[in-house]
C-alpha cells in the first residue's frame, strides 16, 4: 500500500511567546494508507479540529511535519500550498460552503475551473462525478433549491472531482437528518471500497464513526487509543466506538 499521509511530531500552540499560551496538540504521530477510511474522534476542545486543519493545510503546525502524496507540506510556499491544495486535497465541510449564486454544476466544476481546466474536460468530469454520486439531475438547479443531502452530495462532488490524494471531512453529517446522512456516509463508504478514495473524517457522531475502518481518538492534544474495525459488523463497531468513548 502506499501512503498517503504522515503525521510527525505535530504540535499546535496558541498565543504569544511570553504571554499565556495554550497548547492544542502535543505530538501527534500517525499516518494514512491509500484507501484507507480513517475517523478521529474526541471531545470539544480536544483538539480533533485543529489537527484536521493543519492536515488539510488550512492552518499551520507550530512544529512537527506533514506530508501527503510524497510532498512535505512545510517546505512550500504560499502559491505552492494554495496549488497543491486545489490538485490533491478534497473537502467537506458540515455547513456545504457552497456558493449560492452558481448553480450546481458550477459549484462542482470550481476546483477544476480554478486550475485553468478545458471546459470541455471539466464537463465531462463534472458528469461523471454527479452520475456516480446520483446527482445528475440537478446540476442545473441552485443550492436554494436542494435538500440538505442534496448540498451535500454536490459539495461531495465538488471535493472529489479534481481526483484528489485525500478527502478530509469536517463534521459531514453534522447539518443533515438522519436519512441524509446515512446516505452520504454510504455514498462515502462506496467511494472507499470501489474507487479507493482515501478518507479522512472528524466527527464526534459514533454513527458516522462507525463507517469508517479506523479510529483514532484524540485527548487532550494526543492521539490515545486507536480502534481498528476489522472483519467486525459496523453494528459491532458502533458498539465498539460506543464502549471506548464511555472509557474515554
């Protein structure tokens, strides 16, 4: 297997030198395989969020590395990082993010638009993607008039239509009923199992948890205990998630 993301020695600390300081991790080590379904869970304040952050180069360590696809994140600049990040990462974000103003074939093709794609690959890969996420039909409609599984599904597209290394997950399921969003973690575990989509995911929602094959728990700052599901049920795993956040 290869792999996709390494983690090493990541720390996060906020506030000025001399000043109170707050440290949000200490030393996160962990990596990703190709394929891999990955969740990490922790309470508020635990630091699942900044870690996510830093991984998806939405922010900065204060020290320690990352490195995904073979590339380490620390030794690009500005332009570099915001390229790489529209060539290979992919991102859900529980509230959609998506722009009201473009219809939903826009707002799918923007990831590719913004890197100068043809508009005749961008339409072909634009199709192929709301086909394969069941969306096809309405691509001409505006977010405004769509479900929430919907909007999520569209903003699915949107992060996965560039082909990229990873898909990260912030909360995915987190605006959406329980029918949508077991249809989006479906769709998620599908993605996974047939195309090979490499995901990581952060939620606090042991449902959501449970679709993915491991899990990494994160307290104060530091990744604890880690759950693999194995040839466990998702049933099986859901209790397991269950058991270990009573522990935790």
């Amino acid at each position: 297997m290869n792999e996709i993301l390494k983690a090493e020695a990541i720390t996060k600390t906020y506030g000025a030198r001399g000043a109170k300081q707050y440290q949000a991790l200490k030393g996160i080590y962990f990596s990703l395989q190709k394929g891999e379904f990955v969740g990490i869970m922790g309470a508020s304040g635990s630091g699942k969020t900044t870690l996510l952050n830093i991984l998806s180069t939405l922010d900065v360590p204060t020290s320690g590395k990352v490195v995904i696809n073979q590339h380490d994140l620390s030794s690009l600049n500005k332009k570099q990082l915001a390229d790489f990040r529209g060539r290979e990462i992919g991102f859900i974000f529980q509230d959609f993010n998506l722009l009201e103003n473009l219809t939903n074939r826009e707002n799918i093709a923007l990831p590719l638009a913004l890197q100068n794609v043809k508009a005749a690959e961008i339409n072909e890969k634009v199709n192929a993607i709301a086909k394969r996420l069941g969306i096809d039909s309405i691509l001409t409609k505006y977010p405004a008039e769509i479900s929430g599984g919907q909007k999520q599904r569209v903003a699915a597209a949107r992060a996965l239509v560039h082909n990229p290394a990873i898909l990260f997950g912030d909360e995915p399921t987190g605006a959406l009923d329980s029918t949508a969003a077991t249809e989006l973690l479906t769709t998620m575990e599908k993605l996974n199992q047939e195309d090979q989509v490499t995901i990581l995911m952060v939620t606090h929602d042991p449902y959501s948890a449970s679709y993915a094959q491991r899990i990494l728990f994160i307290k104060d700052g530091k990744i604890g205990r880690e759950l693999e599901k194995g040839q466990a049920s998702r049933a099986d795993f859901y209790q397991e998630i269950i058991g270990e956040l009573g522990r935790n």
